[in-house]
C-alpha cells in the first residue's frame, strides 16, 4: 500500500541525484551472482569460435586455465562444463558419458589439479552431448525411457563426483531422477556434492545455438517435448520444484532464463530455496546481435541480468560472465 499522496509525495525526490538513486537501490549485481558456461573440445592448443554465438568458443583441455583464470580473476564463484564429443565417439546409448577419459572427466582433473577448491565446477547430468540421436535419455521404440535413463544418469553423476565435481546439475528432466542419484551419491561416500536440479526446465526454440556449441543440433530427431516442460504451463514448475526438494535438491535451475521470470519469482516465493536462472544461448546470441547491430546498445545486458536478480534468482548462468567485470562498470 503506497501512504501519502501528491504533492507532498513526490517519488522523484529519491531520483533526483545519483548518490541517492544508489542509497534506495532495491536490488545489486557482483561477480557473486554468476556462473560461466565452458565449452570443451578434444585436441590441444584450441580455441574455436562457436559461430551462433559471438564471442564465445569451445576450448581444448589444455587451454582451458586460460578462461578459469579469467573467472577467478573476475571471483566468479563457479564454471560449468559443456562437451562437444566427437562424432564417433558418439553412440545410440550415449556409452562415451561414463568414459572416465571423457572430455568433462579430463577437464574436471585439470581443474582441480591446479586451481583445488579456489573455483566450483558444475556438471551436466544428462545423454544429449553423447547420443546419436541428440536426445537427453535412452530411446526404446520411439520414446524417451524414463527409468533406464536413470540408471545411466546415478552411473554418469557418480563417475563425475569421483572426477571431483563440486555440484551435479541433472538437465535430463526424468522423473524421479533427483531422489536416485541423492542416494546413490551417499551410498558411495559423496554426501557433501551438491546437487543442482534443473527442475524447471522448458521445450524451447532459445537452444539452438548452445546445441550448436555442443555439436548435437543436427543429431536431434524430433523434439523434447515429451520429457522437457510445456512453455504454456506455470503451475506445473511448482509441482516439478516441489519434489525435486522432497528428493534431495540443493538448488534449482529454471531455463530459459528471460522469457520465464515469473516462473523464478514464484518459485523463490513459494519455496524459499536457491534458485538459480540460466541466461540461455539464444537469450544471449539475440541481444548480442542487436547490440552488434546499434540496434539497442550494451545497458540492455545490464538490464536483461538484473531482471533475474529482480525476480529473485540467487545466481545467473551466463555467457557473459567472462565480462562481468566490463558489464558493471
């Protein structure tokens, strides 16, 4: 309820001087509040460009200290890995993802080995980086198996926390998924790995670029709509959200990021837990255009992230982490 009324109310007063615009800010933005996407690739001395993403590249494992040390200089909190596997080492049952020389395997033990515990390392749970068919689970006459695909997936977490990730992040969808790895990790020792759920996560056309980064686009036969959320619903995220905290989550990730702020902002109300927003590869190839193009300049970054921190995301996956430093000043 607003108290008072014009013209001894005036709004504008709090507005009027940068000092005090600052001193009534609602809400701020530092390096804290951000993890940065890596894309990892086979060979060595490699830095490629992903072209449907404008200044961002995949790296070999043994450049990759050279954008951990840009995060850490930065004191972004967390990277997160992205393979682009190799055509043929990908398969129908997506085996190379419980290969221990796997490129996420590699690059977890070279981070480790030299930076230890100064950066977290975040890890994909799930079967699209690996399968032929670019699906996120095991496929059976047609349809995407729900508790097969789960055995891979405690095997694939499992394997990952051995490596020495710090926080798993199943992007899968299947249902139940989050209580089996939870046990699964305890069981074999792991009780202190995160688990961050990709708990809402939405069938969207904002991937197409990330799945590009990746090399799965042109692999996929049809689309995720059978296991990935319908963009027309709302309250079936709480529901998600809900029993992924009833069977162990840490966190939760809602993606897309900007087309699904009240999705955030609901989820934050109602549970209280952290909740975490993934600034997608379309999300930000889209803006990175229309900067590139003066059609809006680079406030429009600044405004598009503090969106999130609006609606009440804890943190934010971005592409644009590596230039948080720039974006804020």
């Amino acid at each position: 309820m607003i108290t008072g009324k014009f013209p001894s109310l005036r709004l504008r007063r709090n507005r009027k001087n940068d000092w005090t615009r600052r001193l009534v800010q609602e809400n701020t933005l530092s390096a804290n509040d951000f993890i940065l996407p890596i894309f990892i690739i086979d060979g060595k001395n490699k830095k490629e460009s992903i072209v449907s993403m404008p200044d961002v590249y995949r790296y070999s494992i043994d450049r990759i200290s050279q954008i951990v040390d840009k995060a850490i200089k930065s004191k972004i909190p967390m990277v997160a890995l992205f393979p682009k596997t190799k055509n043929k080492k990908k398969n129908y049952l997506g085996s190379e993802a419980l290969n221990e020389n796997n490129l996420v395997c590699k690059a977890i033990i070279e981070i480790k080995k030299k930076y230890k515990n100064e950066i977290g390392i975040m890890c994909d749970v799930a079967l699209d980086p690996y399968t032929t068919h670019g699906h996120d689970g095991l496929i059976k006459s047609n349809e995407i198996i729900n508790d097969e695909t789960i055995d891979v997936l405690i095997n694939q977490s499992l394997l990952q926390a051995q490596m020495g990730c710090d926080v798993l992040a199943p992007s899968d969808m299947m249902d139940g998924r989050i209580k089996k790895i939870r046990h699964a990790l305890d069981k074999n020792g792991f009780i202190n790995t995160q688990i961050l759920s990709y708990a809402a996560k939405y069938a969207s056309s904002f991937y197409g670029p990330f799945r590009d980064a990746v090399g799965s686009k042109k692999f996929l036969k049809g689309d995720k709509k059978t296991y990935q959320m319908d963009y027309k619903n709302s309250n079936e995220a709480l529901r998600e959200v809900a029993l992924d905290i009833k069977e162990g989550a840490d966190m939760v990730m809602v993606k897309p990021g900007m087309p699904y702020l009240d999705i955030i902002k609901s989820i934050k109300e109602k549970f209280k837990i952290p909740v975490f927003a993934y600034q997608v590869s379309g999300e930000y190839s889209l803006l990175s255009a229309a900067i590139k193009k003066k059609l809006i300049n680079n406030q429009a970054i600044l405004e598009s992230l503090m969106a999130f921190k609006r609606a009440g995301a804890n943190s934010i996956v971005s592409y644009y982490a590596d230039r948080i430093d720039k974006i804020l000043d």
